[in-house]
C-alpha cells in the first residue's frame, strides 16, 4: 500500500490502542515501527510479527494502561479504539457510543499526562461539523474539547485527525459506504442508494499512515464523489484485470479503489 515505508526503519516504540480496528491493522501491516505494542479487549484476529506485543484488558482501565506505560518506553501512543455508530436510530444505545468514544480517550491522556516527550495521535470526525448532530458526533466533539484541555493544561503533544469516510484494506465495517457497496455487489445483492447524488469526501488509508509517521504533516489528499459515481467506479473496476499500476488511472483516488475492491475479493474467495 504505501511500499516506501518498507524501506525504512521507525525507531519508535508505538503504544495502540484498540489494535482489532481498520485503522490499527493497516498501521501494524505497513509501518515497520521498532516496537508495537497493542492493547485489545479480546483475544481475536491476532497478527503475528516479531516487533510485535499483544495485551488484552478493558481499555477503560487505568490500572492495566499505567502497568503498561511503566514497562515501555513509548514514543507514540495511537488511540483507535471507537465506536463508529454515527447513525439515529432510536433505538442506539446512546450512553454506550457517548462512552465508548469518550472515556478511552480520557482514561488514556490522564494516564499520561505527565509525559510530554510521548506523541499522542487521536482520530475525530467531520461529523461534528455537521449540523444535525448523533450521539456520535457529540462524542467527537466532547473529545476535541478533552484534547485541548491536556494540550494546555500539561503540554501534550495531541495529533488530532480529522477523518471522513476513510477507506482500504481490512476495513470489515460493511455500514460504510465502499465495504457495503463491495459486498453487495460480489454478492449480487440488491442496492439502494440513499442521496445517490450527494457529493462526499473520502481519504485512503495510506493518507493517515503517512501522517502518523510524519512523512505528511497533514492529510493532502481527499476526493470528492458522489455514492452513485462510486457504485459506478467499483462495477467497472471490477471488470478489469488484476495487476495493473497507477498509471493506469486517472488519479490515486481510483487506483487506491481498485486496489481496494481486490483485497476483498481475495478476502471473500478465503472466507468462501
């Protein structure tokens, strides 16, 4: 995905949290980090590589994270841990979503308010721009809030994200747009599209990744697209062969798409 960093070598020792997520999987597949450390609720979906250490406890506890914190030397702490239930639903449990995407965060930079030297990397949403707001992006919010709370009352180096409708391999959250229009379309299932028309933005993977090693100092590159160009994009890519290059594409965005759509199907064929 980003084949420059193989080249390289990341002194760091990285801290992540919530290492089941998309976001984690890509960050310990593609970024040869000196050391990773990774904390997650269960025991599942564990990848095995030799800079590479697994924990597992409620990522709510302090006690756990602080035992942690003193046996390493972290250079960076990656919080991933979320829950993306953006939806309204009346149904939602919405003191769970508040909480979930708030008091990880919290838990976290209390545990290390004091060490200024470690890189705090945390990942918001351009939901909270939004005007009809979710428990959700009241969450994201109250979180933006929280980091410039530690930022200017302890002098944390807080790397705040802002992400929308993020996309690539090992994403298996299929309430979003590209997995859910992948997979039904492999599995010819009927789509309805909702707000066809209505532009969005999306980011590759590699964006973030580059930001976290600070190749970037920002995210550059997001395209704007409409769902129903996507569902048009993702039917005639997957008509093409497979190996092609960048070059034959139009941008990145497309070329990142179609790269996408075939880690799934060879994802779907090792489920089948």
């Amino acid at each position: 995905m980003i084949s420059q960093h193989l080249q390289i070598k990341f002194d760091d020792t990285v801290l992540i949290l919530g290492s089941n997520s998309f976001i984690a999987k890509n960050i310990i597949t593609e970024i040869p980090f000196k050391q990773i450390v990774c904390v997650q609720k269960k025991k599942q979906n564990i990848l095995k590589k030799k800079n590479l250490k697994y924990y597992f406890f409620n990522l709510r506890s302090s006690k756990d994270l602080i035992r942690i914190i003193k046996k390493y030397n972290f250079d960076k702490v990656i919080i991933c841990a979320s829950n993306n239930n953006n939806s309204k639903n009346l149904k939602n449990d919405n003191s769970e979503i508040f909480f979930n995407n708030t008091n990880i965060l919290l838990n976290t930079l209390e545990c290390i308010k004091f060490q200024k030297k470690i890189e705090i990397i945390n990942f918001t949403s351009t939901e909270v721009q939004k005007k009809k707001k979710s428990i959700y992006s009241i969450a994201k919010k109250t979180n933006d809030d929280v980091c410039k709370f530690y930022e200017h009352s302890y002098g944390l180096k807080i790397k705040n994200l802002v992400l929308s409708n993020l996309f690539g391999n090992n994403d298996l959250n299929f309430n979003r747009i590209i997995p859910s229009l992948i997979k039904n379309i492999l599995f010819k299932k009927k789509i309805i599209l909702n707000n066809s028309s209505k532009k969005l933005q999306f980011i590759h993977i590699s964006q973030v990744l580059k930001v976290i090693t600070n190749k970037s100092k920002y995210i550059k590159k997001k395209h704007l697209i409409s769902i129903n160009q996507i569902k048009n994009k993702i039917l005639s890519f997957m008509k093409l062969k497979k190996g092609l290059n960048k070059k034959d594409f139009n941008n990145s965005f497309e070329y990142n798409l179609y790269e996408t759509i075939n880690w799934y199907i060879k994802y779907f064929k090792r489920k089948l």
